[in-house]
C-alpha cells in the first residue's frame, strides 16, 4: 500500500515561512473580496521563470500580429 503523508496546516506553514519577505493582495472575485498573502521562499529557479515568461510573450505576440 501506499504511503500516508500527513498535511501540513496554515498555521505550520505560517510558521516555517515568517521568516521570509511577504505581499498581500486583494482580489474581489463575484463580489466576494479574498486576501493573498504570499510568502517569497527562493525555491523557483528564475532561469526557468523568467525564460517561460518570455516564450509565453513571444508566442501570444506572434499568433496576434495578423
């Protein structure tokens, strides 16, 4: 059988990540308004990010100009 992984709670996650820089938004989606509160850990490669992005520009741009 499988492994039985244990789900690691908002309040652990607040935690592990106080830390780190944060930011807040607020988005208000069909009325009913929502708080993000992202937490900047470092664990995305900014190479891959960053070139992804690009493409997607490139790409979007070029299936556009006609």
């Amino acid at each position: 059988m499988g492994e039985i992984k244990n789900k690691t709670t908002l309040k652990e996650l607040n935690e592990r990540y106080k830390e780190y820089p944060t930011r807040t938004s607020e988005y208000e989606i069909n009325g009913k308004k929502y708080i993000v509160k992202s937490h900047f850990v470092g664990s995305k490669d900014l190479n891959k990010v960053l070139f992804d992005i690009a493409c997607n520009k490139a790409m979007t741009e070029m299936l556009n100009a006609g």
